[in-house]
C-alpha cells in the first residue's frame, strides 16, 4: 500500500520571475483552502464528502497524495494523485492516475502546474512497485502532460444517446457535453431525432432471464462476475474493495442491474447518474464481466432494456467503448463521438500515459509484463478508470 512507513515530508522553494513559492504535500488542516481553490478554478460544487471519499478514504494509501503551492502562505495551487491497484493480466501492481489539477487565475504562467505535477511524478517515480502512471487529460493539462515525456494511447471513444434533445439547446451545460455550442446541440437534436425514428429491436421476453435493480452496491456479485472471466489486458482490479469505495462518490447517484439467466448472476452494469445545471446525464459507469461471451451479451441486452427505461427522463445516457458492443449500442440510439454529428462538436477525452521505470535499470520501460502500455489494445477500461464519475 502506497505511504506506508512513510514519515518523510516534502517541502522546496520555487521561484518564477519575482515570485517565490512553497511547494510541498498536503497536510492536515489544508482541506477548507484546498477546497476554496477547487471549488474556484475547478467546480463550485466540490465538498469535503468528496474529498473525504476521493482521497481520504482511499483503500490503496495511507497518506493524502495532494501536491499544493503556497504564496505569502495562501494555497494558490493544486495537483493531485488518484491511487489505484491495476491488473496487468498476470499480476496486480500499484498505479497512479494523475487528477484535480488548478491554479488560482493570477498565478497561471508561472509553470506552478508543471512543477506540483514533477513533483509528484517524481515523488511515486521513487516508490518501489509504481510502473505506470495513466490519465484522461483535458486539452489544456494534455499540452503539458506531452512537454514532461507522457505518450498518447489513444482518443478515447465515447457512445451518446441523446434522449432529451430538449435540455441540450436550452441548457446552459450538459454534463459531459458541456463545451458544446449551442448550435452544435442543434445538430445532436437532429441526430437524435433520426435514432428515434429507427425501430429499435424487441428482445423477446426470456422466461429465465430476470434484472434485479439495486441502489447499494452488491459488492460481492459484482466481483464474482468480475473473476468469472478477467480479461487479459491492463484494467483496474474489481474485487469487492474496490467496489465498497469507488461509488462512495457523493456527487453521483450509483444503482446497479444484474442481469440473471435461471436465477444465477451473468451480467451486471452500474450506472451513475448526475444533474447538471439542471440536465440529468447516466452513465454506464461499470460492465462486469469486462469480456464478452454469448451467454453475457443476451443478458446485458436485458440489463441495457431495463436501464433505457429506468432512466427515460435523462437528457444523455452515456456508455464506454470497447465493453457493450457498437451494434448494440447503435440498435439503441447511441451515437461514436467520433462520428458525425457528435465529432463536429464533441471535446475528445484523451487516455495518456507515463512510464516511471527507468530506461537503463529495467529496460524498455513503456512494455510491462509483456504489454507495451502505449497500444490501445492492451487496455480494457470503462468510465470506472476515470477519476470523474
């Protein structure tokens, strides 16, 4: 586990034209100023609950991994680390997803992200059993991301249904699509509007298939399915641990359908579902069993059924790649942001990653356990990998 027998603390002077900085670690007694510039540059309705849940409570470290920049001792700056356990196929490792970065408007360019982000590179570069860092990266953290050596995995594709077409044009934001124009709403109205039109296929009502609908998360079901078939690519581990913490986010409301054939668990998706500004979005937060099989995917088709109808008031229901299959995500109206219309509007989410191995000591360090972490195909992820939802 991350920060065990940690006592060491850390703490350096960094200067930028006529302004000289404290870098160091988060300490107790931060949490009100780090949440002020959060809630300030990042989201103003970020709380202690999420704090408490995100870094606090995380079950894989001891210590608070949150890199923080003072001048004339007021926080003006933040970065932070999402700990993690990462299944490589053949063995389980420690990871890191790097997250929650901000500086207060009057103290950008004056590379404070750059330096609290080296600093905790380098700072997990120096533990024993940390290989790879990951990310999601907006644009404007990508750029910097790229100077300090990260590698482009991918565009990470996303699948949209647009239900309330509505919401999007009038709503000043929507969630996920919240930095498109509202004449680029227009246009996902139109798409919208043409999946509707289309039959959508009626899957025959199986007498021995039955979804069950949670609001708490059925941990130990969820890890059973998880084990029932792991796949061999890199992906977070989902034993129950993981499950008892990673949907404690209090800014999403998590439920889980489990999809049974003769009254045994096959499939199950947690969903997440969240208002923004007023829009709901849902999202197909996590799919177990993470590989696909006959029997798997007539039941998911169940749980996919049972989800659309549960959530018809939602504005955007939002599914991962990669996990349900393209055929069944466009027979039920979702839409590739990377197709038109969505790729005319929509902001890329890109996945990034970083080696923190050294080149001369352990060889080709962008390869582990025979998997070279910089090729898409050897990474199964769901919006579970991501530290946002």
């Amino acid at each position: 586990m991350y920060g065990r027998d940690r006592v060491d603390s850390l703490e350096r002077q960094y200067a930028s034209g006529d302004r000289e900085y404290t870098i160091r670690q988060y300490r107790e007694g931060d949490r009100d100023d780090l949440l002020a510039v959060y809630q300030e540059v990042l989201d103003p309705t970020l709380s202690s609950d999420w704090f408490a849940w995100k870094y606090e409570t995380n079950p894989y470290t001891e210590e608070i991994p949150v890199y923080v920049a003072e001048f004339d001792g007021e926080l003006v700056g933040a970065v932070g680390f999402w700990v993690l356990e990462l299944h490589t196929g053949s063995r389980q490792i420690p990871a890191v997803q790097s997250c929650d970065g901000a500086v207060r408007p009057e103290h950008r360019r004056e590379g404070l992200f750059t330096e609290l982000f080296r600093i905790g590179l380098d700072r997990f570069a120096a533990d024993d059993g940390f290989e790879i860092v990951f990310d999601f990266p907006n644009q404007l953290s990508k750029a910097t991301f790229e100077k300090y050596g990260w590698q482009l995995v991918e565009r990470q594709e996303t699948y949209f249904r647009v239900q309330q077409p509505d919401a999007m044009v009038d709503g000043e934001s929507v969630g996920p699509l919240s930095a498109l124009a509202r004449g680029g709403a227009r246009v996902l109205s139109r798409g919208y509007l043409a999946a509707k039109s289309r039959q959508r296929p009626s899957v025959a009502d199986h007498p021995k298939i039955d979804v069950d609908r949670s609001a708490t998360i059925p941990s130990q079901t969820l890890a059973a399915l998880y084990r029932h078939d792991v796949p061999d690519k890199l992906h977070l581990v989902r034993d129950e641990t993981f499950y008892e913490w990673r949907f404690g986010n209090p800014h999403w409301e998590y439920t889980t359908y489990v999809g049974r054939y003769d009254g045994s668990p096959v499939a199950a998706i947690t969903t997440g579902t969240k208002v923004d500004d007023g829009t709901t979005i849902t999202h197909l937060t996590d799919i177990v069993p993470l590989v696909s099989s006959r029997p798997r995917t007539a039941v998911l088709v169940s749980v996919l059924e049972a989800i659309l109808e549960a959530n018809e008031e939602a504005a955007l229901v939002v599914a991962p790649s990669g996990v349900i299959s393209e055929s069944i995500l466009s027979a039920y109206g979702f839409r590739s942001d990377q197709t038109v219309p969505l790729s005319l509007v929509s902001t890329p989410t890109i996945h990034g990653v970083y080696a923190l191995t050294d080149d001369e000591a352990d060889g080709d360090r962008w390869v582990v356990d025979g998997k070279r972490v910089t090729d898409p195909e050897v990474w199964q992820t769901t919006f579970s990998e991501y530290d946002t939802g």
